[in-house]
C-alpha cells in the first residue's frame, strides 16, 4: 500500500470516529464528502437530485466541484485539509 494511501485511510478513520473537539461544520463536511468520493470513486456520475433533495444536491455540487481531480491529489487533499484542521485546534 502507498504511503499516500495510508495516510488517506488514517485521516478517514479520524474523521469517522472523531470526537469532542473535532465538531465540522456542514460545508466542512461536504468538502471531505466530495474529496473522499472522488478519490475512491473518481469524478461525479449519475442524476443531479431534484430541489426537493437538499442534502442530496448539496452532496452532488460539492463532488461535482473536484470533478477531475486524480484520486491521488484527491486524497493528498483530504490528507492536508485534516492537517491544518489539526494544526488550528491545537
């Protein structure tokens, strides 16, 4: 396994299990959904979820930003983007 992939698969583990005070907000939540699945699914597919689906939608648009992004440099995102957090609450 990858050094790089390692490090994705801690930084997910943290964020799936953080507590106290680890508290993201929701546009913070939505960048990690969006880098996560395009590292481990590549670029946004299928129907955009109608108005009526808020968080569905909401989920679609921040994938759809990262679009084109290579899994690598979606999970070296991801990676880094936890670290500053990190750095800031220290």
């Amino acid at each position: 396994m990858s050094d790089l992939k390692a490090q994705f698969e801690d930084a997910v583990r943290y964020i799936q299990t953080a507590e106290g005070d680890f508290q993201p907000s929701n546009e913070l939540k939505l960048e990690f959904y969006a880098l996560y699945k395009q590292a481990t699914e590549g670029d946004v597919s299928g129907k955009k979820p109608g108005m009526m689906d808020i968080v569905g939608r909401a989920k679609y648009n921040a994938w759809d930003k990262v679009k084109g992004l290579s899994a690598d440099e979606a999970m070296q995102r991801y990676v880094h983007r936890l670290e500053e957090l990190r750095q800031k609450h220290r």
